[in-house]
C-alpha cells in the first residue's frame, strides 16, 4: 500500500501521486474566478442573513432600538444645519440649503460608513474566519448591504426633509434608485478593496478617518460646489469634478431638488457615474479575490 | 524495506479510501503586535526611517516537516504537550494556514471546529445557528428546518428559554455546546475538532463521542485534538502524536498514549 511510505524520506512524490489516484485536491486552493463567483452566488442568503444580523446587533443594546435608524441621520442633520447652515451661514449661494446639505451628507455617509467598516471586515471576523469556510468577499459585500439599510432609512427620512422645504414631487425622482444603485455597487467595490489592504495593513484602520474627513471636503457636502470653480485653480477643479462621491451626491441632489446649483452638465455626471462605479466594481472584485487564501493568516 | 511493520502501525485495513494526506509540511506564522520589544513612537519613527521590520513581528516554526495519510471512518487523535503545533497542523489541514512547504491534499471541504469560533454574541442563540447554518453554505430552507434540531441537541433550553435570549448571556459550557451542534449539523467528510469537547459537561461530553462516531460510521474522517486522554481514548482508534512540530509517535491509541504519558512523567 502506497501509504506506508509515511516515515520514509523522498516520500514527497508518492504521496502527491496517491492523492492524485484519489482526486483529492490541495487545502485552501483559490478557485478561479467565475468558480469564486458561483460559489459567492450560493452563499447569498448568507450575505443578506449576516448583513442583517449586522443591523440588528448594532442597535440591540439600546433602548430604543431600531428607532435609531432614523434618529441617527436627523440628529446628524441637525447638527450640521446649526453649524454650516446658521452658525457659518453658507446657506445663501442654495435657495432650498436644509435639502442640499442632507442630501450631500446622507449619499456621503453611505460610502464613509462603507469604507471606514469594509477596512475592518476581516480583521474583525477572524474567528469566524478560522472557524468556517466561505468565500471571504461574503463579510466585506455584508458591511455594504448593512449600510445600504441605514442608508433607506436615511433616504426616509430625506424624503420627509425635502417635501417639508417645499420641493415638489416629480418623475425625476426616479433618478435616485439608479443612482444610489450605482453607488451600492462603487461602495461593494470599495468594501472589497478596503478589507484586502485593511487585513495586511493594520495602521490602516487609523488613518481612514482623516482620509474620509478630507474626501467630505472635496465632495461638496457642506457647502454649495459652486465654491470649487470661485476658489480652486482649475487642475485642482478637474480634479474635484470627477470625485465620485461628488457626482453620486449632486446625481442625487438632481434627482431630488429642483434648480440646484451643479458642477457639471448632467450627462458627464452620468457618464463619470457609470465608469466609476464599473472601474471600482469589478477592480476591487478582483483585487480581493486574489488574496482570498491570506485572509485566515491574520 | 520493512513494509510489514510501517502497515501493521499505520491504517490497518478496514479503511476506506485517503481523505487527507499531508506531504512533508512545514508551516512558519507570524504573529502582529508580539510585545516586548521597543514599541514606543520614537522606535516606531526610526524603523520607518532606516526601514528595518518591525520587532512585534515575530516568526513562529510551528510544524517542521509532518507527513501522514488519513482515511475515511477513521478518527484520529492529535496529542502532545502545549505549543506542539497540533492546532497549527489542525488549521493547516482546513486551509485556513497556507503551509510555508509541503502540502495538504483533501477531499471535500474539511471543517474546523474549534472554541473560539465566534459567532454573534448580541443575537440570540437560534439566530446564531440559523446563521452558522447558512456559514456552511445550505440554503435557507435547509437551515430553517434544521435550527429546532440545532437546539434540542445542544440541550441549551434545559434551564428555560435561552434560545431566544443573546448568546452573551450564555455560560462558556453553554455557547460551546451550541457551537459544536451547529457545526456537527451539517455532515461533513472530514472534520476537525479542537478541544471543542471538553468544556461541555459530562452528559454533552458522551453525547458529543457519540456524535463523533456517527460521524465517522457514515465515512467521515475526524481529527480530534485535546489534552483529554480520556475523550481521545474513547472516540479514537489511531493517534499521532506531535512534539515540537514534529511526529514523535503515529499508531494505535493504547500504544502512542502509554508512550506520550511515561514521556510527559519523565519530565
């Protein structure tokens, strides 16, 4: 029998033969690609199962429960309104400004949220990590989902904002599932990247939230991008242009507000949207597929 | 070459097909945040500058050239003194350690069972092995019908309704008794056991042997590692022994065990 060459030196090729007669394959091999992708498909009820496990947990101890979904978006508002909208008073250059500047944070913190939570994903699950196997682009795509729920209730309570400021109702309205669908995608992209650098690079965690607090100024959330063309010198303005996050927020605040104020004609917005989200998708998709054997290591 | 007696040792007959060979394996980790050297920002700030690694990077040479070849219905035990690497070789075997050189082959997706294998700690324990169900990859309707089971075994709704209270509230014994019948819901071809059995009490003790057995009836493979000798005796025919990273003994129980405890008397 061939296994009784367990002790013996030089027993290296014996051994790969007689798991090659019994079809046994090597542990922990990455699949291929579109194998990564049937495998991820099966595993989808597990995703949305842990996605909201996630929304859940987060607000299990509090008292009031799930009604912090909505009051935490309002107090957000709130806060910022005191400061940037009567403190600051950059509320002048946009009629409906309320509108505008809820609009830009809610889009804006759908993808902070993502990034700051995808960078952490498998840090953070690695007992779950050792313990089963699943195709670890489950936990960053699931932090991507969990913040798109708090994203709809968000959008709830934005909806609520921008009729009480007296926008009208209209078919472009519409405009916003298409959008904020281009951006779930850009953000499960993002997730996956973050989470592959975020498993290596553990001072990444750190540095993330000066990160994101930079890319909210760049993105127009707080006052009108109006301020980009007046101030910036024009590299510095194509730069900020083609910021995704500044074409999903002013995509959305098109959707929603009527006559405001945006940095580029509506078809580039489109255009920028569709390429970006495509590029980020499909690139951090692959970028954490790549590295799916190193993620148990820690 | 003395055939007779390396087959005498090693799987005598009645097994079936190889489920896991591992092929000369030497696995080398390395651990973040291992403490003791200079860790203030001053030390950090001159590494970055002369480009030297980090000293809380440390390098451990877990296992060191391990070979054997398992078979299905047979239950394995893995002994040796602590730090001997039988956790190491356990997760390199699942796939979750990719080994430095070598190789492990298997067949089917072997499970790791281990203690620490953390689930949701605020959700409540159904929830919990809905959850590790849908980890497995079922689909949902499977897993839907198999939570009652889930929770009848684990015998966690002995003292009332935990089942539905968060799995924080639970006693250590309590959330490993529902861990291990989670991951013993679904069948698997090889599965793998880290101490997982021996912070239950008694009566879950005998009735997770029993689970192993049945387990290994259907032509499972389980390793089982523990510092138990008695759970290892009871549900294991053949052990290996490691120390050091290396194969000290691989044979019958009852003749490793008696070798591996005149060793651990002798020092």
């Amino acid at each position: 029998m061939a296994d009784t060459a367990v002790t013996e030196p030089g027993s290296d090729l014996q051994l790969r033969q007689l798991a090659a007669r019994h079809g046994l394959h090597v542990a922990g091999a990455r699949p291929n690609l579109l194998a990564y992708t049937k495998q991820l498909w099966t595993y989808r009820h597990f995703i949305t199962e842990y996605a909201n496990a996630k929304v859940v947990v987060a607000f299990s101890t509090a008292r009031l429960g799930q009604l912090w979904q909505i009051l935490t978006p309002l107090a957000n508002a709130g806060v910022y309104f005191l400061i940037f909208g009567v403190v600051l008073n950059t509320r002048h250059q946009v009629d409906n400004f309320i509108a505008y500047l809820c609009t830009g944070l809610f889009v804006f913190t759908f993808t902070s949220a993502v990034v700051q939570q995808g960078t952490s994903s498998i840090v953070a699950n690695l007992g779950l990590i050792r313990a089963l196997h699943f195709p670890r682009a489950v936990l960053p795509i699931a932090v991507m989902l969990t913040q798109f729920q708090n994203l709809v209730s968000s959008i709830i309570v934005l909806v609520g904002i921008v009729l009480i400021t007296g926008e009208p109702i209209t078919l472009q309205w519409l405009l916003l599932i298409p959008t904020l669908v281009l951006q779930s995608l850009f953000n499960a992209g993002l997730a996956l990247a973050m989470a592959r650098l975020g498993a290596k690079l553990t001072d990444l965690k750190q540095i993330i939230p000066f990160v994101m607090r930079t890319w909210m100024y760049g993105s127009g959330v707080l006052y009108s991008v109006q301020n980009f063309e007046a101030h910036l010198p024009g590299w510095a303005n194509t730069i900020v242009t083609a910021n995704p996050l500044l074409i999903y927020i002013e995509l959305a605040r098109h959707a929603l507000m009527e006559d405001v104020p945006l940095a580029s004609p509506v078809g580039q917005l489109w255009t920028l949207a569709v390429v970006w989200t495509v590029l980020i998708a499909v690139g951090g998709y692959i970028f954490f597929w790549r590295g799916e054997q190193e993620y148990g290591r820690g | 070459m003395d055939e007779t007696e390396v087959t005498t040792r090693v799987a005598p007959a009645p097994y079936g097909k190889p489920t896991v060979i591992v092929d000369d394996v030497h696995i080398v980790y390395r651990i973040h945040g291992a403490g003791g050297a200079a860790t203030s920002p001053v030390a950090g700030l001159r590494r970055m500058v002369t480009g030297s690694r980090a000293p809380t990077i440390r390098e451990v040479y877990a296992v060191k050239g391990v070979s054997f070849v398992a078979h299905e219905g047979e239950a394995v035990g893995l002994i040796g003194s602590n730090g001997s690497g039988k956790s190491t070789l356990l997760r390199a075997i699942a796939g979750l350690l990719p080994p430095e050189r070598g190789a492990v082959y298997t067949s089917g997706q072997p499970s790791l069972l281990g203690v620490n294998a953390a689930l949701f700690n605020d959700l409540p324990g159904e929830r919990n092995a809905l959850l590790g169900c849908l980890a497995m990859g079922m689909g949902r309707a499977e897993a839907r019908a198999l939570v009652p089971g889930i929770i009848e075994y684990s015998g966690i709704n002995e003292r009332g309704d935990f089942a539905s209270l968060p799995m924080r509230t639970y006693s250590s014994g309590m959330a490993a008794r529902l861990r291990f019948a989670i991951a013993s819901a679904k069948s698997h071809e090889v599965l793998l056991i880290d101490e997982a059995l021996a912070t239950g009490d008694a009566k879950f003790r005998k009735r997770s042997e029993e689970r192993v057995k049945e387990m290994r009836d259907s032509a499972g493979t389980v390793f089982l590692v523990s510092h138990a000798i008695g759970s290892i005796r009871e549900t294991c025919e053949r052990t290996i022994w490691l120390e050091s990273g290396v194969i000290r003994g691989d044979g019958p129980t009852d003749e490793i065990v008696r070798e591996y405890e005149a060793f651990s008397k002798r020092r």
